[in-house]
C-alpha cells in the first residue's frame, strides 16, 4: 500500500475501472500502460517502468501459453474466460498498489482521465497484439516449413508403400506377405517414427506442427505394431492375435480422424 502525505487534487489518474475495462479490451499490456502512467503521475516512474516491463512479460507468457495449448482444449473454453480471468487478476492488483490512493481521489472529486480514453489504449494495444500473432505467423522462415514439408513427403512415400500390404492380404500367401513385413512394412514405419523425431528437432517448429507431430508419432507406433502382429498372426497361424489386432486398428481410426 503506498501512503502519501500530500494532495492529489492537481494529478489525474486513470480509475480501477478504467485499468479494468482497458485490461479486458488490450490485455495486461494496456494495464501495465496504465498503471505505469499513474506512477508517472505520482513522480515514481521507476515503479511504472517495472509496471510496465511485468505486463510485457504476462503478456508473452499468456498468449505464448495459448499457443502450446491443444486446439481440442480450446474450443471448450468460451472466449471470454481467459480476458476475465487476467483482467479480475488485474484489478485485484490494482486495489492492492493503488485502491487506497484511486479511492481517496474518487471520494474528493478529483480529476481522472475517462474511460473512452482508456478503453481507446486497449484498443491500441490489442492491434499491437494482434500485429505481433500476424508477424509471428508469417514471418516464420519458408525453410522451416520446406524442410518439414520434404520429410512428411517422404513419411507419406512410406506410408503408402507399407499400406499396400492390406491388397495384398487375401491374394498373396504367406511367405509373400511375411516378406513385405520384414523388408517393406516394419522398416518404413520404424523410418517414419525416426522422420518425425527429426522434425522435432527443427529449430522453432511451429506449435500446431510440434501437436501434428505428437499425433503422427503415436499414429506411426501404432501402424508398427499392428504390423507385428499381423507378422505373429502369419507365423503362429492363429487368431489369438485378433483382439489385439482390432484395438490397434481402432486406435489408429482415432489418430487419423484427429489429424483431419
């Protein structure tokens, strides 16, 4: 709480309100503006600058967070949760550093600035937001992209020429489709699950690419054994291996209706 031992009458401030709405418009960037402007008022503008870097960082840790967070969670949250969230967490803030200070000044009548003008700065700094997404989406180097483009090629080369086993199964014998399990089958998807550890290594691999990835890995682990299994079903000429050969199939129905 900060004590002061002079009027206010002469300063004008931004209100609680004014931070909120401007919070729940911009973010905790236009908050941070905020508040900072009130410590400028105060002649305390060290504290404002720190104000000020602290939004900066909440902004890149909240937004950036939203980025790793799946799509499928997304969706289930409405959209004004999270301005709600941060902009109750804001104004709780505000009252602690500055509630005793903005209420004093409410009560005398001072001056604050309105809200249409902190509302304008949270517009402000949501096109800023918005601007930095559209940089980030764009401005990605086109050799990351060709890079992981030319190893999914390749992933999906493997794919299809393991895939041609199912034609095969009620037209080829045995030794015939136990070949193409040892030397076509099992060794293009153990070289699809060494494609996707290598994307992963990418330098900055987009978010929703790093989430692809973690679906195509668990697809590619799948397709391999359920090409173990098909290999002991032919061996062991039994169909003790059947269940289990539907629940990875079943499995592998979801990865891909999840990639699509």
């Amino acid at each position: 709480m900060i004590e002061h031992n002079y009027t206010t009458k002469d300063l004008k401030f931004y209100s609680q309100k004014s931070i909120g709405l401007a919070s729940f418009i911009g973010g905790p960037l236009a908050a941070g503006y905020l508040i900072k402007e009130n410590y400028k008022a105060l002649n305390q503008a060290e504290k404002g600058k720190t104000a000020f870097i602290i939004s900066i960082i909440a902004t890149l840790i909240i937004f950036g967070s939203l980025y790793v967070v799946p799509e499928s969670i997304m969706d289930k949250i409405p959209n004004m949760v999270i301005p709600a969230i941060y902009t109750g967490i804001i104004y709780l803030i505000v009252e602690k550093i500055h509630g005793k200070l903005l209420n004093n000044h409410d009560e005398n009548n001072y001056p604050f600035y309105s809200g249409w003008r902190a509302a304008g700065i949270g517009v402000i700094s949501l096109i800023i937001l918005i601007a930095i997404v559209f940089a980030s989406i764009f401005l990605i180097p086109d050799e990351i992209y060709d890079t992981y483009d030319a190893e999914m090629e390749q992933f999906s080369k493997n794919e299809g020429a393991s895939l041609i086993f199912y034609d095969h199964l009620n037209t080829e014998d045995d030794e015939t489709l136990l070949n193409e399990i040892d030397s076509i089958a099992i060794p293009k998807w153990k070289e699809n699950i060494e494609i996707i550890n290598r994307t992963n290594s990418i330098e900055d691999l987009p978010s929703e690419l790093v989430e692809q990835n973690k679906k195509l890995l668990r697809y590619s682990k799948l397709r391999l054994e359920a090409f173990k299994l098909f290999k002991n079903l032919i061996i062991h000429e039994t169909d003790n291996y059947n269940v289990e050969l539907n629940r990875v199939h079943n499995e592998i129905d979801v990865v891909i209706e999840s990639l699509n």
